[in-house]
C-alpha cells in the first residue's frame, strides 16, 4: 500500500500548534508504517530534521501559491495513492476515496468575529470539504468531535479522537542561568498566537487589576507572534498604566519557550475557544500552575488540574491569579495535579492511534 502524508505545515521554520502537531506526528510514523511506501509530500524550500527509513520518500512540490488545491491535487492526479494522512486540516481538491484528515478546531464558527472575513470564508471552504472529503477524520478532543457533529453534520461514525501529544524535555532541557529570563522574575506567562481570539486584551486588563490590587512586581509576558486584532492588543499595551511592565517577545523559539515556561510563576491561558490547548500540558510539564477557561476543550484537558475561569470576565481572572500568587498551598496543589495529568497524554499514543488508523 501507498501512504501519502501532507507534510506542507510540519517542516516551517516557526511552528505553533498545528504545525508542531504535524511535525510530532509525522516524526512518530516514522516508525510505525514499515510494512507501506510512505510519499511525504513538500514544499520546494523545506528539508526534514529528522531520519526517515527506506519506505519513506520525499516528494517536493513547487508550487508557491494554492499549493494544496492546485499543486498536491495535481500530484495526486499524476501519481496517485492509496491512502492519504491531512495533519492539518486541509484535504486537496483531488484526492483518494481513503483520505484521512485532522480536524483541529473550528474557532472560526464559534466566533466569526475574531477572524478576517476572508480567514472565515477559506477556512470554511477548506474544512468544511475536507470532512465530506475524507473517509475518515481525526478529531483532536471530544468538544472538537461535538462542534463537527453539531456544526457541520458529521457523522458520528466518521470521527476518531486521538488526543494531541506534549513534548517531554524536562529531562534534556539546559535551564542554565538565562539573565533575560531571570530579569523578569517574577513573571506571569502566556504563550500562543497573539490574538483577539486568545484573550489578549482580557489579559492585559486582569493584569492590570492585578498590579492595582496587589501593588507586586510581577511582570506579564505575552510570547507569539502577532495575529489577527494586533493592533488593537498593541494600543491597550501602551494605554495600560503598567505598560513597562508587558513584555511582548515576538514569536518564541523552541529552547526559550521552555526556558520561559520553567520560570514562570503562573501560565495564562484563558483563551475563548480553543480545539485542544497544548500549551496547557507544556506549562504542566514544566511544573507551573495554570489559569485556564471553563469553555471549549479546555476543562477537557486539564481535567481538574488547573484553575477555570470566565473569559469574558478579566476580573475573575485577576482573582484567579491572586489567589494562585498569594497561595503557595493552593498552587502547588495544581502543580502536583498537573504532573498527574500530563500522564494522559502522548505523542507515542497519538502516533499509534493514528497509524492504527492508517493502516486499516
């Protein structure tokens, strides 16, 4: 049998959370489809960091622009599979009847209004069809599974959970004397995309309360790249009467981000929707307690072991984070639950599932 793998999002230069997914699971079939020639299918600029085994082979695509619609589908055309694994969400126009796609979330019908209207209409598009495209389709978490059932009329059948995975680095990870990084001590953290859908103004405004109420030195640290709603998060950073006090990193490579994450006092992550919330289990690992949202995936996750609250409420995130700043106890409660949780998730795992499935 002949697997093809959309590798497009999996080899950038700067993952967040579908490439990085992409990428791990990618890394994990390497060595669990033996019995299968593997085409994973590339950009013409990306090179793989990791080994690939004889079955496996490299398929580059020049195509700069619709590279999936146009390009892959050409390909596929051209020299067809007999299965095909979409990572991330996007399946090509042309493909084969025994096509596989992950559905990571669909944050854009919950709220249009944190997305351009161009985002909402492709990615609607794009999704949309590829759930009708696809024989099978693997949801991220049982909330994801929901949305499609309710939102898009998927059946039921069709989909599989298959839970993402954290990376675990605690034990190769140099935590050295970073000065950035102990400079900012203390510090609140937040690690994402730095968006409207990501609660940022929300963050900056329970910051703020926090500073007011407490009078403490904490800093906040806001690490992504920006998105979509930037400019308005950037003018409530220079209103904030704290301002000098936000720190706005610019996207975050791999080494400093667990850097970041092991120093931090606090993670935030109270985001308004969310597919699944790896973030969560990447501050968990690195022994910090976190605030997270009651809505979406993420009681899901964290499964008890973090600290829920209302997003749309900034002042009850300020309360979260002076209880948890002011309350040893309390916080090293979350620590110990969230070493427990993380047990429950894998790349291992969500690479067996997924083989499993492909090589049904």
């Amino acid at each position: 049998m002949i697997i093809g793998i959309d590798g497009s999002r999996a080899f950038l230069k700067q993952r967040t959370g579908i490439e990085e997914y992409s990428y791990q699971v990618i890394q994990q079939l390497t060595n669990r489809l033996k019995e299968h020639q593997i085409v994973l299918y590339l950009r013409s600029y990306q090179e793989v960091d990791f080994f690939l085994p004889a079955n496996w082979r490299i398929k580059k695509i020049y195509f700069p622009r619709l590279w999936t619609q146009i390009g892959l589908s050409l390909e596929l055309f051209l020299n067809p599979v007999d299965v095909l694994f979409v990572p991330a969400h996007t399946a090509p126009f042309l493909h084969p009847k025994r096509t596989v796609v992950t559905v990571h979330g669909l944050e854009y019908e919950i709220m249009p209004e944190a997305y351009s209207f161009f985002e909402r209409l492709y990615m609607r598009f794009s999704i949309k069809n590829s759930c009708r495209w696809a024989e099978k389709i693997i949801s991220v978490s049982r909330n994801t599974k929901r949305d499609l059932m309710n939102l898009y009329d998927i059946s039921e059948n069709k989909i599989n959970i298959v839970y993402e995975g954290y990376e675990d680095i605690t034990d190769s990870l140099d935590l050295g004397n970073d000065a950035e990084e102990l400079s900012l001590k203390p510090y609140f953290l937040f690690i994402g995309r730095l968006e409207k859908r990501k609660n940022i103004l929300g963050i900056i405004e329970a910051f703020d309360l926090f500073k007011k109420r407490t009078g403490a030195k904490h800093r906040l640290v806001l690490g992504g790249k920006s998105g979509y709603g930037w400019e308005e998060i950037k003018k409530r950073i220079e209103l904030s009467e704290y301002r000098e006090d936000i720190v706005v990193t610019g996207f975050v490579k791999n080494g400093r981000k667990w850097r970041l994450l092991k120093n931090a006092q606090i993670f935030l992550f109270p985001t308004f929707y969310e597919g699944f919330g790896l973030p969560i289990l990447e501050a968990q690992s690195q022994g910090v307690p976190v605030i997270a949202s009651n809505t979406s995936s993420l009681p899901e996750v964290a499964n008890g072991s973090a600290f829920l609250v209302n997003p749309a409420e900034p002042k009850f995130i300020a309360e979260a984070i002076i209880t948890l700043a002011q309350n040893e106890e309390m916080a090293n409660d979350l620590i110990s639950k969230g070493y427990e949780n993380i047990k429950r998730f894998s790349w291992k795992i969500c690479g067996d599932l997924i083989a499993r499935l492909l090589n049904e």
